[in-house]
C-alpha cells in the first residue's frame, strides 16, 4: 500500500509505491484515455467517467467525473514536462479548489521487482486552506497498483464505506 511521506516543508504532498509492472505499462495507466477511468475512482468517494489527452509539453489533459454525492466534478491542466516512460509533470486544476493551479509530478523508476511510482503535488504553500483536500494520493497510488497488478477496475472495487 502507499504510504504519504511528509516533505519537509509545506509546499509539497508526496507518495510512492512499488507496481510489480514495467514502467512502459504503469506510464500508459497514466495517461491512456480508456484505462485512466478505469482506475481512478471508488464508488463512495469519487471517480472519474472520462479522460482527455494530449500527451506533450504543452498539450492539455482533463478529467471529468462524479463526486461520492453524484456531484460533476473537473481537473484539467496542462503537460510541463513529457518523458515516456518515465515522468509526466504537469499544472492541476481542479474545480473544489476555484482556480488555484498547483503541479503535479510522477517519477517512474524501475525497480528489480517492477516500478517506484513516485508523485510530488507541489504549490500548496500558499494555499493551506486546500492542501488537506490533496491527501487521497496513497490511496489513488493503491487503486493505480489494483489495475495494473490485477486488473481491478472502479466497478469491482468495493464502494467505501
């Protein structure tokens, strides 16, 4: 499971966790507009119904989905830095924060077992008041290992409780 690691200033949430997958294989789980949906989400909580992307420094990606409550919800962003398959930086928006644009960066490194799925979401700083609403990473990291592991999809996974 990942677990959160407190950067040591409070600019920044980061968490990792090793996928028993090769890199090029949890990079596409990252960025194919089929298996994005697939993954991110839990029925209670959130997920997302739809994932749009255009995958180089500069091309813009967008997430669109429901909240646990049935609410519509949008992140969208822009790619800073593309290197397949093994970062994806990009600017985060999403429509419960207003307007506040923050960075999201993923490291895939390979592992002797498979890959160390690093990610920074940075720029909390100076927005405090919304830091606490990005502390779900561990558990999206965990439902990203659930597709690409074993195949577990948002419509398998037990709703939470």
């Amino acid at each position: 499971m990942a677990e959160p690691q407190m950067a040591p200033n409070p600019d920044e949430i980061a968490s990792e966790i090793l996928i028993a997958a090769p890199r090029e294989r949890v990079f596409q789980s990252l960025v194919d507009p089929v298996q994005v949906p697939q993954w991110w989400g839990q029925k209670g909580i959130y997920n997302c119904t739809k994932f749009e992307t255009d995958l180089r420094a500069g091309g813009k990606w967008r997430s669109v989905g429901l909240t646990g409550n049935g609410k519509d919800f949008e992140i969208s962003g822009e790619y800073l830095e593309v290197a397949p398959p093994s970062l994806i930086v990009t600017t985060w928006v999403a429509t419960w924060t207003g307007s506040v644009k923050t960075i999201v960066r993923w490291e895939l490194e390979a592992a002797k077992n498979g890959t160390l799925v690093r990610i920074r979401h940075m720029g909390l700083a100076a927005h405090p008041e919304i830091a606490q609403a990005y502390r779900g990473w561990p558990r999206m990291l965990g439902w990203l290992q659930a597709l690409v592991e074993r195949g577990e999809t948002v419509e398998q996974r037990p709703a939470a409780s």
